[in-house]
C-alpha cells in the first residue's frame, strides 16, 4: 500500500534537546511539507521541497531543519533554538508536476518538550 | 503576509439538516483552493480541488463552490450525518510560489 509514514506517534523530549521527526512516502511524489498544528491554529507550514536536494522555508521556519537527500524522505529536525516546540506536527506530499498540490498527509507526530 | 480566513470556527448541526461554510482567500495571485476533511484520530483527506473561477465540484451530499474573482470557496453538506463530524480544512495556493496556506478550519459537529 502507498502512503506516508511518521514516526513515532508520540515523542517526548527534554528542553534543549535537538530531535528528529522522520517522514517516510512510498508515493514516489516530488514534493514533500511539514506543518505544524497547535490548538485553535490551522495548519502552519514550516518547510518544503519540490525536489530532491532543495527546499524552501514556510511562514514559521525559525527554529527547524530539513534534509531531502532521497526523494522519499523528508526528515525535519526540531532544534533547541525553537521557542514552543510542543505541537503536532503532520508531514505531506504532492505531486508537484501534476499540477494541483493535493496533499496527502502522514498521521502525524506529536512531540512534547518539557 | 497573505491569509485565509474560515468561518464559522465551529458549528453545531442537527442530523439531518443541511449547513454550509465559507473559506476566504487572496482574490490576486490564485492557483488552486483546496477543501480537506480532518475527522478526529485520523489524518486530512483531501475533498476538492478547485483551479478554475466558477466551479462546482460534488461527492456525495458534499458540495462546493468556486469564486476566484472576490476570493471565496463555500462547502455545503446536505442533509448532514453523524460521519460528517470532522474539521474542515481550505488551502489557497498561490501561483507566485506555489506556498500553500491553510485556514483555520470549521468544525463542525452534527448532533443526533
């Protein structure tokens, strides 16, 4: 089955601690997102690549890091330098060729700082 | 800074009866508006996707409309059910960057 995958579900860490959330498509789509959800917000983008080697930053990329070494891959680093890093965070891709930008999302991370 | 705004925030309906709600976007700049259902534990699943002024798209009891010229999308759901409870997602994507900014969604809740 294609699809996107996250892990893991939950993931705790300590305050001043980088952690990496990984986002795994087997869609073989070129674009590939990550947003991020806090209450009573919509969807925030943070990064996002057209393709392989190259992204760009979304509205609240202060904070966060992205690789796209492999086209099925996007992972996204939260760095000690993000102020509120507890939030869920959904990873999506497209097909960005095609046209429309449907995106197809993970099921998402939530990552609690303490 | 470029925003789209989604209104009501929530809303209550009773099953069986029909609602509708409103996305508000950029009227410059436009490439597509997208419509997401997000139902609670699972991920957004994309509804509609909507490139052209004036269009209508439909599934199901779930409809919606297109004007790009004053910048607004409605969703209507007819005749509502209990598995239309959910969060209602609309995403405009511009054609400058093809950045895609999501609003805040409408929940909607159908009562029994």
């Amino acid at each position: 089955d294609g699809g996107i995958t996250q892990s893991p579900k939950y993931l705790f860490r300590k305050e001043g601690q980088n952690v990496t959330l990984s986002c795994e498509q087997n869609l073989n789509h070129d674009a590939m997102y990550w947003y991020r959800q806090d209450p009573g917000q919509g969807l925030r983008l943070i990064y996002y690549s057209q393709i392989v080697n190259d992204f760009q930053k979304g509205d609240i990329a202060e904070g966060y890091s992205v690789s796209r070494e492999k086209k099925e891959s996007f992972p996204l680093t939260v760095t000690s330098a993000q102020k509120n890093p507890t939030a869920f965070y959904l990873c999506a891709s497209s097909i960005a060729t095609s046209g429309t930008y449907e995106q197809y999302f993970g099921p998402g991370t939530r990552l609690t700082v303490t | 800074i470029l925003n789209v705004e989604q209104s009501p925030q929530s809303l209550h309906v009773q099953e069986g009866d029909s609602t509708n709600f409103t996305c508000s976007f950029p009227s410059s700049n436009f490439y597509a508006l997208h419509w997401y259902r997000w139902e609670t534990a699972k991920s957004p699943e994309a509804l509609f996707v909507m490139t052209l002024n004036g269009d209508e798209k439909k599934k199901g009891q779930i409809s919606a409309t297109l004007n790009t010229k004053e910048g607004y999308s409605y969703l209507y759901i007819k005749g509502s059910q209990p598995e239309d409870s959910a969060t209602y997602l609309c995403a405009f994507i511009t054609n400058r960057d093809d950045k895609i900014i999501f609003g805040k969604g409408t929940r909607l809740h159908i009562l029994p």
